[in-house]
C-alpha cells in the first residue's frame, strides 16, 4: 500500500493534488457519515434531535460504539480508495 502523507509525493504540484483530494475526501466521508446516523437513528426509532438523558445509558453507550465503529470503516475505505488512487495516477 502506498503512502497517504501529502509530503510523500514526489512533487510540489503532487503535494497540492493531495491535500486538495483529502480536503475533498473528509467532506464527502463526514456528509455520508452524518446522512447515515440521521437515516439509520429514524429507521430504529431514535430522534437524533432528541437529548441524550432521555435514553438509557446502555442505548447510547451502544449508539456511539456503533458510530464510532462505522467511522472507522469508512474512513478506513475512503482511505484505501486513495492509496489506490494515488498509486494509480503516481502522485
């Protein structure tokens, strides 16, 4: 797997493409991420509006895991796309 870092290219104008195409990737992870909780809150009947003491404490703790997991997939993801790509294009 090749290097995510952006001072890893080979190129000023390499570095730059990089940091432009991660600035891209954490917008579209972070609008999939928070479009998922919504859709997913609303499907198991949680208001995601709603304050957190008003459910039991063994719900949320389990909700954040779970979001936190599903974080961590799709940045994990995100990023393996962009290793492949950079690899692809040699930047």
């Amino acid at each position: 797997m090749g290097s995510l870092k952006f001072s890893d290219s080979t190129s000023e104008k390499g570095k730059k493409v990089r940091l432009i195409i991660h600035t891209i990737n954490v917008f579209i992870v972070t609008f999939i991420y928070i479009t998922l909780v919504h859709k997913v809150g609303a499907e198991l009947g949680i208001d995601v509006n709603k304050p957190l003491r008003e459910y039991d404490k063994v719900i949320v703790l389990s909700g954040f895991a779970l979001m936190l997991f599903s974080l961590a997939i799709l940045y994990g993801v995100s990023f393996k796309i962009l290793s492949w790509i950079f690899s692809k294009l040699k930047i």
